[in-house]
C-alpha cells in the first residue's frame, strides 16, 4: 500500500499530490515551512494526512532551530492550525503534540514531539484499518460504490477511510466496483481516486460529478461512501464541496449513504455543523485550475472547499470504533 507521508529520519517525506497522476514525486523537508505550504498547496491533502503531517511538521521544526522553549513550539503549532481550517484531526493532531509540553518548561529535545507524532501516524493506521474491517460488514459481494473526492491512502496514513473499506472487502474476497466522482474543481477523484484504485486493481469507472443523479436513479449504485473532514455532535458532516448533494441524491434514490471516518474527525466540541469553519479556495482554482483559463477574466467566484451534509441524510457512520447509526432511518 502507498505511502502518503512518513518520517526520515529528521525530515518529513511525502508524495507531492499536485503532481498526481502523471509523475509520483517524492518530497522530502527539514523545514517547516515548506510542510505548510505543502499543506495549503495540497500537496498533502486529506483530514488525518494533513494532521499527521501538522505533527511531523512540530517535530521538524523544533529539530532543526534548536528552541526548545514551549512559546516557540506552540507558535508553530498555531501556524499549523491556521493552514486548512475545516478538518478538525490538524488541531487535533497539534494539541496532541502540544500536550507533551509541560507548562513553561523547556522540552529537553524534539524527542518526545517525534514520538507523539509517530503515535499519531500508527494509530491513524490502525483506524483505517478498523474502519475498513467494520465497514466491509455493509457490503455484500458483486456491489457497486460511489466515492467522492479522495478518502483512501494517499489521504490518511493507512489505507483510507471510504476506500479502505472496498481494500478490506477485496481482502476478504468480495469484489466490489467503483464509481468515484472527479470532484471539481481540483479533480481529486479523477486524479487521486481513479489513480489510487487503479494502482490497487481495484475496478473503477470515472464519472463526471452530475453523472451521479442519472446512476443512482438506473439503480447501478449499491452504497455511497464518503470520507469526511469535520463530524460536529449532532452528526453533521463537512467533507468535500458536492458531498451534500450526493446525500440528497442518495436518499431520494433509497441508496445507503455512509461516511467513514476516524475518530480523531468527530468533534465534540461543537454542537452543529453550523459552527464549523468552510475553507475557500482560490478562484484561478476554478477560473484556471491546472493553468488553462476557462472562465472570463475578472469573473467573480465562490469556491468553498467543503459543504455541511446535515446527519439526517447520513445511514451510518463507520468509525474504527464500530457503525453508528446515522439521522436517516435506512
Ligand atoms: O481538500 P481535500 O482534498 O483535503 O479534501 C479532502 C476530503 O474532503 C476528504 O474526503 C476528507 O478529508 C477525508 S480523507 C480520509
């Protein structure tokens, strides 16, 4: 299985997910900053990449300055926070990290951030693989799923969420089909998805993003799964822009609608989606995505990244804890 992120030695090594699918090109930094700015360019890209890399980025840092004073670890840790700000595992991952610190005491060496980091990373692996072990119960042999965006390995740092579930099944001898949206307007699906299932043999069909009404209406769409960046207390859902559509879809169609997700993207802190902070993203990203003007000059734009999907089009939740029941009552 691919390997979206890891540590060498004191640098952080990753798959640059821009270049994807044309070039797999590993980057490798000791320096923090560029960590960032490969999170804000999507270089690495997904809810818990982008926190295990926010941990990696803390030990990083600490590393090469040299400064071991907690003022300075958590400024960076801040910096980190404020590079993406829906998916809640980038604070999360930070704070836990930042919870080595012992009030104003110095730490003795970037040790112990190293080791919260690589926690973080081989528990998030153990999540993928749970939640792959407990979503596969959903699904029988001979279906067929719709994904949107990219959930999978080059998301997290084990074998995904959404698509962990489908390796699982494969695993245990169930062939399942895939149809994966490209999720405009930076392709994640067509590039990611479609590059990552082909890579694991898996049999997937892309499809424009308003293909997926006319699918699921032809009845040739089992299940949708979905990953997610942000689940608040009630249920609710932020994960990529066109996520709440699919719901809506899904439940008019009477297809299950899952959201699979670690427990590090539940967010107790928060009452509703209401409150969870939608990312928007450069307009050249719709106007010129990938370098080609496609839309007129000075045209204005309105492009979140993520959508709410309210919990009462959600079937179920997969988490490496087990299903849970979502607001929708099949
Ligand atoms: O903007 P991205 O590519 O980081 O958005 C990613 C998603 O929306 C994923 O579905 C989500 O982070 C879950 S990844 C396991």
């Amino acid at each position: 299985m691919l390997k979206s992120l890891e540590r060498v030695e004191k640098a952080l090594r990753w798959i640059d997910q821009t270049r994807l699918p044309a070039v797999l090109e590993y980057k490798e930094s000791e320096d923090y900053f560029e960590i960032i700015r490969a999170v804000k360019r999507l270089e690495i890209r997904g809810a818990p990449a982008i926190g295990i890399a926010a941990a990696y980025g803390i030990a990083v840092a600490v590393e090469k300055a040299r400064v071991f004073e907690p003022g300075f670890i958590r400024r960076v840790g801040t910096q980190f926070k404020d590079a993406r700000p829906t998916a809640v595992n980038l604070s999360w991952a930070v704070d836990r990290v930042l919870s080595r610190l012992d009030g104003d005491k110095a730490v003795e060496s970037a040790a112990p951030l190293w080791e919260e980091a690589e926690a973080i990373h081989r528990e998030d692996a153990e999540m993928c693989a749970s939640i792959g072990t407990n979503g596969a119960d959903l699904l029988n042999d001979g279906d067929t799923v719709l994904t949107h965006c990219n959930a999978g390995a080059l998301a997290t740092g084990g074998i995904g969420t959404a698509l962990g579930v489908i390796y699982t099944c494969r695993n245990q001898g169930k062939t399942i089909a895939v149809y994966a949206d490209e999720t405009r307007p930076l392709l994640q699906g067509a590039r990611l998805t479609i590059w990552e299932l082909m890579h694991e043999n898996i049999d997937v069909t892309l499809i424009c993003d308003n293909t997926a009404g006319m699918l699921m209406r032809q009845r040739k769409i089992d299940a949708v799964i979905v990953g997610a960046d942000r689940v608040a207390r009630n249920g609710d859902v932020a994960n990529k822009i066109g996520t709440y559509s699919l719901a809506v879809l899904a439940r008019e169609n009477n297809i299950p609608f899952y959201v699979a997700a670690p427990s590090s993207t539940f967010d107790n802190s928060i009452e509703s989606g209401d409150q969870i902070t939608i990312e928007e993203r450069a307009p050249e990203e719709v106007t010129q995505g990938f370098g080609r003007r496609i839309a007129p000059e000075k045209v204005k734009v309105y492009s979140p990244a993520f959508d709410i999907t309210p919990a009462g089009l959600v079937s179920r939740y997969i988490t490496d804890t087990g299903l849970k029941d979502g607001g929708r009552s099949q």
